[in-house]
C-alpha cells in the first residue's frame, strides 16, 4: 500500500515547493519599536477546525525550508519528522476524529494566513500533506479536527505612526508605549484578551523644559499625524499655543485648540 512519504516523493505539489514562512517575520521592529508591543486583542479559541491550505509558515524549526523539503531533507528532527509521519500511518484517522486534541497551536494576524506556534510544527507539515492527497482522491479537502488558534490584532495605525515619529523626529521627541489590561472575556466560544496602549512623549520641539503627557491611543495618533502633517516644525498656531499653555504636562497639537 503506498504511504503518504511515498506520495510525496512520487508527485511534488506545486503548493509543497513553497517555502514555510517564519511566524517571527509578522511582528516587526522598526525604529526600535516591535508589532507585538501594539497588539490590543487576541481571540483563542481551542477545538477549532482548520482549512490547512491557510497554513504559510511556523516559528523557527523548519521555516525557509520548502514544505518537501522539510519531510524529505528536514533541518531541524529529522527523526521526530519520521516518527509524526509514521504515526499517521497508524492511524489516519488521527487529524480528522478528534484525537488530535489542540495538539495543533496556531497563530495569525489577519485570521487568513496561519502559523504554527507553540506545539505541533511537525504534525502541521503531515496534515498540510495529508490533507492534499485526501482531496486528490476524493475531490474533497477535509477540515483539521482539534487545533488551538490564536488571532493577534496589532493596532496598526499607532505602530506606524509611533515608527514614523521615531524615524524621523527621535532627536526631539521622545517616546515609549506600554499596554494595559489584559481584560479577558468569553464570547461565543473563544477568549477573548484586550489591551490598551499607552503612550508617554516627550516634546522638546519648543526649546526649554520639554513638554510630556500620557496619551490614549487615539489621542497618540491625532498628536502623531499633527506633527508629521508639519515635519515635525512647530506651526504659528502651536508656537502661540506653547506661550498660552503653561502646563508642561500637556503636549500641543491641534486638538488642544
């Protein structure tokens, strides 16, 4: 009877030459400021079932590696690579009834493109893979029964504003983020996490005492695109507003007017 290794060996997808993408390259640092310090939700759900075609990458073990070559020539265990493999041999059945039990962890940004993260890196090269010759001979691609997913939703907006500023103002304006919360909710199913960002700057634009104030996002990113709207150049308006201000502890920008 031929095994799923022989399958790949004998008809290479177009799909399994991709390469597995590194899960570490969807949160960036730049400018001294990283992705996952602006993520202020994140939705886990357990028990959950996954197209694996959806799966691009995981962290570290085989990534940059193409999936083929990751079962054929695997850098990281070849032996737990062999081993995952025969288990499935065993027991078909293993990723599709249940038994898999969240043995499968999943991360993503955007809820489309996935990641193996924290466990089951080498069951998700199998599944990838077994799943594509279920669908070749049935005409049908079944659903991954039992997989944990964690969906991280960053705050885009104030990341890039915050990097913009840091890019291009960082001699004068000083800043820092935290998050705070962590408030965790149920919502059908799923557990919900939510963080708030908080922001603290540091304006030295005006010479003197530098002004500074702790901002809500939404206010860090009206006061962000103020001062790039105007490379970073105090306008007349903020100039008179610095004089009429003299609370050192709030920041001027257009809706302080």
């Amino acid at each position: 009877m031929t095994t799923l290794l022989d399958d790949i060996l004998a008809t290479p997808q177009p799909w399994s030459q991709q390469p597995i993408a590194e899960w570490r390259d969807m949160f960036p640092a730049q400018h001294g400021a990283s992705l996952d310090d602006f993520v202020v939700r994140e939705c886990r759900r357990r028990d959950a079932h996954m197209d694996m075609r959806n799966v691009v990458g995981q962290t570290d073990h085989y990534a940059v590696q193409s999936w083929r070559d990751a079962v054929l020539e695997p850098q990281y265990r070849p032996g737990k690579m062999r081993d995952a493999f025969a288990r499935y041999e065993r027991n078909p059945g293993y990723y599709f009834n249940g038994e898999l039990d969240n043995g499968i962890l999943l991360g993503s940004i955007d809820g489309e493109h996935w990641y193996t993260d924290g466990g089951g890196n080498h069951r998700t090269v199998v599944a990838k893979f077994a799943c594509d010759r279920i669908a070749r001979r049935t005409g049908h691609y079944p659903l991954v029964r039992g997989v944990s997913t964690s969906h991280y939703q960053p705050d885009m907006q104030a990341w890039y504003l915050f990097c913009q500023l840091r890019q291009r103002h960082a001699d004068l304006i000083q800043l820092s983020v935290t998050r705070e919360g962590g408030e965790r909710t149920v919502v059908a199913g799923a557990t919900e996490i939510t963080w708030r960002l908080r922001f603290f700057v540091q304006d030295g634009r005006f010479g003197g005492i530098a002004r500074a104030e702790h901002l809500d996002a939404a206010r860090f990113c009206a006061y962000a695109r103020h001062v790039l709207a105007h490379g970073g150049k105090p306008g007349w308006r903020d100039r008179v507003l610095h004089r009429l201000v003299g609370d050192r502890d709030r920041l001027v920008y257009r809706s302080l007017a």
